[in-house]
C-alpha cells in the first residue's frame, strides 16, 4: 500500500477559502482534554473546540452512539421521522420549558429558524407591521446573513449587499435605552443569556428580568440563543435555568453534539404551531447519526453530578488564575459563569489576547480568546482536576515568558 501523503498546513492556503487563518500545527489525534498534533506533540485542550467539546475529545459514550447508529441508518429525509430524532426531542423537552423541537445542523441556523418563527407567528397574530427585531451590541448569532445581521457587530455583515431589515442594536445591560425604544412594532428579542464572542458579559439580573417584562407588555417573543451557554456550559442544563428567566424560543448547537453537528430551536406547542407544513425546513436537519450522538451527550451532561462538576471546575479555574495573576498580574477580572470564563486583560495589557493565546500553544494549551481583550476558556465540563492543574501550569509558563520579554 502507497504512504499515505502527509498534509500539511500550507495546503490549507493553496486550497481553502481563505476566511481562516488557522495556527500552524494540525491536531490528528484527540481524547478527554488532550490534543496531538501530527508530529505527536500533546496539548491541554482549554478550549474545546470554542465551547463544543462538552465531554472532551471521544469520550466513549458519544462514540459507542456514533458506531451503534453508523451500523444501523444514516439518513432518511424529512420525509419520514427517525427513532434518534424522537428520542432526542422527548428529551429535550424533559430538561427545558420547551414543548417543541426543530432540528438543524448548526447554530446559525436554529437561530434562522427562530427569527421566522417570530416573524412569521408576529404577522399571523397581530400584524405583517409587526416585524421589528432588537438584539444587543456585541452579541453573535451566526453567520447566515439574517443572523449575521442579527448579531451586533457590523463588521461581519457589511459588504455583501441589502441587509435584512428592521434589525435594532441596542446596548446590551442598558434597561433604560431598551425601554425607550421598544414598542409594540417589536416582534422579537433575541439576546444571548451570557455574551460569549462579545467578551464574556453576563446580564445583570435587573436587565434580564426587565428584558422580560417589556417583552410580555409589548407582546414581543424572547429568543434566547444558547448556543454558545446551553448544555451543562454554565452549570445549568440550560442558562436561563439559573437566571429566573424563561424564553419563549431558545436555540442550541455547539455542545448539543458533542463535536457533532447538530442545532436545534426549542419553543411552546403554541408558537410551534405558526410553523405549519412546507413553511421550513432542512434536509439534514433531524439526522439520525447526529441525533444519536447528542442523544447520548444530553444522557451525560444532563446528570446532577456532571452539571455540579462544572461549578466545582469553575473554582479549580478562578482559583488557579488568581493564583498565576498574583505573580504576573495581566488581568483585571475573570467573568463568565460554570466553564464559560474570560479572563480580562487589565490596562497594561489591553489588545494582547492574542498573545496569550499563541504563548500558551507554544506552551501546550489550547485556549481561545473573546475579542482582542479577553482570554476565554470553554474545556470540556468534566475535564479531570489533573489535565486542569497540568494546564494551568503552562498557562502560567506562558504568561511568565510574556511577562518577564
Ligand atoms: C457559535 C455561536 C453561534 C453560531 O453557531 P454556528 O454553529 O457556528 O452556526 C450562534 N450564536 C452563538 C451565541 C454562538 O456562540
């Protein structure tokens, strides 16, 4: 048999569009929070795949799901319904307020999905006026053109032609200025319950009970996109479980699967039914291999001991932070809830996420960054106290050497 040719990363700028800019080593090779790269140098993956990796890198229950379904079907259409779909849905709506499910591939989409549900249940009740969408400064949901368009920030939308219209960016944390502004032409909210891309900004309890309040007196649907906060990442199965607030439309993705792709937009039997047939839909949306996969996931992640692990997990990591800030201090705060952290660079440090980021690689950490001012960790939620501990030693040797350059 012919060597298999080996890859290497400046193939990826021969051939691939060139939205990314990839680091130089290529991971093969993944299990719990360990990464390899092709010359078998081992990393601590403190960022699981920006906030994917739930359980780490093929831990054995997603991959017995995977091997159990591959044997058994792939794929079948929407023209028929499948026993993972049905079994995933059941419980999905066991561990939230949800009664209804739509699945998709991504987390972008179950947000498209939840923007014309709103839009579509806004015209069928009150009126084809009623179509504004507010969302917050800063916030991210997605890359589609209305979710792009959705999300606060337009750098990533501009350029690429008419917007879809009648999208409001208001400051997020700002009750005032949204009382202000809404009024009964608002359709929807859609808001993440903890900015994640945005640098790591939970809501103050006032805003988020507030958002509420003016949705339900002005008869606006709340869309809380959980993307990036939903499954077991704040130490709840779902975040707005611990904020005293439900949604009446929540999506999910990112740790829905694991590290597979899946989406899905949760909501009432009520709203659901403005989605009557033919009015949207999705081809792998529901796919039996995904949804057996996150059926497994949601099996894990939802048991008491691992959501009470990952608040356990976040002190291990405020607590070794501190520590390291005590001797280099860089940072000015750490926020986020469960294991969605950012580390905040304080003044000195301001504009050098990046270079902690590319520290800690040359180290052997994975972590991420949230902007150009915060470090961000997303691990797996049941990473072991020693993958943790041996992590942020090296957090600590990198910051040590940008410290004392
Ligand atoms: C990552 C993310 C998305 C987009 O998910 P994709 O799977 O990349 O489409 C949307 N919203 C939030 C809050 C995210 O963090």
């Amino acid at each position: 048999m012919a060597m298999e040719q080996k890859v290497e990363r400046q193939l990826f700028d021969e051939v691939m569009v060139p939205c990314y800019s990839p680091m130089q080593i290529i991971p093969v090779k993944g299990q719990g929070a360990r990464v390899w790269d092709q010359n078998d140098r081992e990393y601590i993956d403190f960022a699981g795949g920006i906030a994917v990796s739930c359980l780490g890198h093929c831990h054995p229950v997603m991959v017995e799901a995977l091997k159990a379904q591959a044997d058994k079907l792939w794929h079948l259409s929407n023209v028929m319904t499948n026993e993972p779909a049905l079994r995933l849905a059941k419980k999905l709506t066991e561990h939230s307020f949800a009664e209804r499910v739509f699945f998709a591939n991504s987390g972008a989409e179950a947000n498209e999905a939840a923007l014309k549900l709103a839009r579509r249940y806004a015209a069928d009740r009150f009126s084809a006026d009623k179509s504004e969408i507010i969302a917050f400064k800063q916030g991210f949901h997605g890359r589609t053109f209305f979710t792009v368009t959705v999300g606060g920030q337009a750098a990533y939308s501009d350029g690429f032609g008419p917007k879809p219209g009648d999208v409001t960016h208001l400051p997020y944390n700002d009750l005032a200025t949204l009382a202000d502004h809404i009024s009964d032409r608002t359709c929807a909210i859609m808001m993440e319950p903890l900015q994640g891309e945005g640098g790591i900004i939970s809501p103050t309890p006032e805003f988020i009970q507030g958002v509420r309040e003016l949705c339900d007196k002005h008869n606006a649907l709340l869309i809380f996109d959980e993307v990036q906060t939903g499954n077991g990442r704040t130490g709840e199965f779902y975040a707005y479980q611990g904020l005293g607030v439900t949604p009446d439309i929540l999506s999910t993705a990112k740790s829905l699967g694991g590290g597979f792709p899946i989406g899905a937009m949760l909501t009432t039997a009520e709203l659901a039914t403005h989605l009557k047939i033919g009015t949207h839909g999705s081809t792998y949306g529901g796919n039996p291999l995904a949804c057996a996969v996150a059926e497994a996931v949601v099996d894990e992640v939802s048991k008491p001991e691992v959501l009470a692990g990952v608040k356990e997990r976040e002190q291990w990591f405020r607590e070794g932070i501190a520590t390291i800030n005590a001797k280099y201090p860089i940072f000015a705060e750490v926020r986020g809830k469960g294991l969605l952290l950012g580390a905040a660079l304080n003044d000195e440090w301001q504009g050098r996420a990046r270079d902690v980021l590319l520290a800690a690689g040359e180290e052997g950490l994975m972590v991420l960054v949230a902007g150009t001012n915060v470090v961000r960790f997303t691990p797996s939620l049941v990473i072991s106290k020693e993958d943790v501990d041996l992590g942020l030693a090296r957090l600590e040797a990198a910051i040590a050497k940008l410290y004392n350059a």
